[in-house]
C-alpha cells in the first residue's frame, strides 16, 4: 500500500511544462497500456478499448485519442469489461467494484451505483452483460439484475446466493448459465429461486450471445451455436459446435456477428445475422476486432496500439500516451533531466512470490517514452533506477 502511495505520489512531481498545462495544485491520471488487451468496440462515431484496466476512447471525426478515467468522464477507476447495445447505442462500463457508468453516443455518463452500494453479504462482481428488448441483464456472483435501459434504473433483482457467470433473453425463454449447468424458465413468469427454473446440465461456465428468439451462441472452452426447441414447458438444446477453442468475445457487426480468439490465437471468425456462413480469418498479429462500419472494415486491438483495417489496407497504429507495463513498481525523479522515472520489478527479496519482466519509463515533455534496456535484463529482478551525476547518458 506504501509502494501504491509512493508512486501516485511522485507521479505528482512532473516537469514543469506538465505542471504548467495541467494547473499548479492539480492531478494528473497517467494511464497504463500494457500486454493486457482486453476488449474494442465501434461505436459508430467513437471507439472504445479497454487495456490494463484503462478505458480509452478515439474519436474518428476529430482524431483525438483519449484516456477516459475518473478524473474525466468515469465514476471509478479500474475498469473490467466493456459491452456496447448496438441498438440502443450506449456503452455499458463495468469495474471491479461492481459500479456502472453507461456511455450514452452522445457523450453523456450514466452512473448505476445500484450493486456497488448494496447492502447485502455477498460478492457482487459482475460476470457478464447482456441485451434484450428494452433491458440489460447483469450477471452477478449473487445472482441477476435487470435493468431498464430506458430510464437506465434497476427494473427488478434476483438474490440467489450463488454465482451466475451469464444471463441471458432469447425469445421469450431467460438462460442462466451457472457452472454446470444451464437454468431456463419463461422469461415473462416470476422466479423466486433458481429452483423455480428448469435445468440442463451441459455447460462449462458458458457465457451467452443471443442471436434471435431461437438461436444463441455459447462460450464455453469451445465456442457453439445453439438452437432452442420447444416441447410444452421444455426445451431441448441442439447445438453446432464452430470452434474447439475459447472465443474471447462475440459482437455484433452490420454484416452479422464477429467472433475473437485474440490474444490467445491470431484469428476471428465472422458469421452472417443468423449465425450461418462462418469464415475464419487470420490476422497478421493477435488482434481483437470490432466494426460498425462497412463489410471487410474493422477497427482492430493490440498489443501495438489500434488501427484501422479496410480489405488489405491498414493505417499506422495508434497508441495513447501512457506507461507500457502494469506492474509499476518503484519511481524516482532525476533533477539533472527534469523527468520522472518509473520501473516495474522482476522476482526479488520484497516481492519474492511474484515474477514480472523488467520495465522502465521515463515522463519525458509530457510523453512517456519507453527506455527499457535491451536485451532484457535476465530473469528480472530489477529495483529501481539510479543516475550516474556525473554522466547523463547512463544510469
């Protein structure tokens, strides 16, 4: 917690310039983008990817590139997921306290406090979300909550005590995914308790995409479409398996579906509206991909920033301005060059239980630049910076 502390602290110490643009007395949020690449989506005007906890939106008219964070826009701090309703046009954030801003097109943040603030014993983190006609399903590890995303409140709750990975409206059947198991009932009818549900056990932690009021897609370790087929107050799941792999995410696209296997695997897989006509297609680096454009058009997520992919064309690689690893560790100001520097740390005697690669960047201008040594340092085990007085180039 002192570390913590000592960093934000010293983070405080910029260059003048810095201090100068953001005001004498102010904070300054300085954002990681690091190897964890989590999720992109098009919002049509906007595009939103989520990295190392940190929430970044590019502007496509006005080519801004900006890091969205509670200094600014946001309610919280460390960001888990991102689902964006394709229909409704609202980006749905979600942190790891269990809070929720909701990111309206137009710019405006809704916050939803609602299971963050309530005062109940159990978990409460938030383990997926999906769409429905008027409502978004939020599965928690207590149970469910509907919320209405016309007056963006809660519409109803339901307490279980037991996790729920995935919650999901496919016509007019709700699908709780818990472990093992797959729960259904009507979604129209009142269900106390996960005893009032039918169940099936055929399930690995699956977390689901509806597709229309028959058809869903599954993600478990494989990745399948699944078709519902009614016999009286039972249903019975036929199911087409597309991948033996896991799928990271599943978006919807103009054009149909999109499916990622990124970072894992160097490929996605599109599918028309009815999740018919799958199409593998290999990337030249592990990219998540995400379109609200044109066919063949993609807004596409690495390690290298993100860039634009129109048929066999891509721009350059954007990158925001911010630390390239997570696990900062030690920070030092260097009087001689008027930059702040900040490292991350190997396996050592304080942190001997953890074994992180060794990073270093320095605050530079306002930029933070990269200056890790290469070749890596063997095995890490790196502290902290010290520099040489009497010489500038080395430390």
């Amino acid at each position: 917690m002192m570390i913590k502390k000592l960093l934000i602290a010293m983070l405080m110490l910029l260059p003048l310039a810095a201090i100068a643009q953001n005001g004498v007395g102010t904070w300054k949020i300085h954002p990681v983008f690091g190897s964890d690449i989590k999720n992109i989506v098009d919002a049509g005007n906007k595009v939103y990817y989520l990295v190392s906890g940190n929430l970044y939106c590019y502007d496509k008219e006005t080519e801004e590139n900006n890091h969205y964070n509670k200094g600014n826009k946001l309610s919280d701090v460390t960001v888990t997921n991102i689902y964006y309703n394709t229909i409704k046009k609202y980006l749905v954030v979600v942190y790891d306290n269990a809070n929720i801003d909701i990111i309206e097109n137009s710019g405006k943040v809704i916050n939803m406090p609602d299971i963050k603030n309530a005062e109940i014993n159990a978990d409460k983190s938030i383990n997926d979300v999906t769409f429905a006609s008027g409502a978004a399903y939020v599965a928690t590890d207590f149970g469910y909550v509907v919320i209405n995303d016309a007056k963006f409140e809660v519409k109803e709750s339901r307490m279980f005590g037991q996790k729920l990975v995935s919650v999901a409206q496919v016509g007019k059947w709700l699908l709780l995914s818990q472990s093992d198991k797959i729960y259904y009932g009507l979604a129209d009818k009142h269900m106390e308790q996960l005893s009032d549900f039918k169940t099936v056990v055929s399930n690995d932690n699956g977390r689901f995409v509806p597709i229309d009021d028959t058809h869903f897609f599954l993600l478990t370790g494989w990745f399948a479409k699944y078709m519902l087929k009614e016999n009286g107050d039972a249903l019975t799941f036929e199911n087409q398996v597309i991948a033996q792999t896991t799928a990271t995410n599943v978006q919807r696209t103009k054009a149909g579906f999109v499916a990622n296997f990124a970072p894992r695997h160097s490929y996605y897989y599109t599918m028309d509206s009815d999740g018919s006509n799958v199409v593998k297609h290999e990337t030249e680096d592990a990219e998540l991909v995400s379109s609200q454009e044109a066919q063949n058009t993609w807004w596409a997520l690495s390690t290298n920033g993100i860039r634009r992919i129109e048929g066999d064309k891509a721009s350059a690689y954007l990158r925001p301005n911010a630390l390239t690893f997570e696990n900062a560790f030690f920070s030092v100001y260097d009087n001689a060059r008027k930059e702040l520097w900040v490292s991350s740390t190997g396996t050592n005697y304080f942190i001997s239980a953890q074994s992180y690669e060794t990073g270093i960047n320095a605050l530079r201008g306002g930029q933070w630049v990269n200056v890790t040594p290469a070749p890596a340092i063997e095995g890490g085990g790196t502290y902290g910076p010290l520099f040489d007085p009497n010489d500038s180039t080395t430390y």
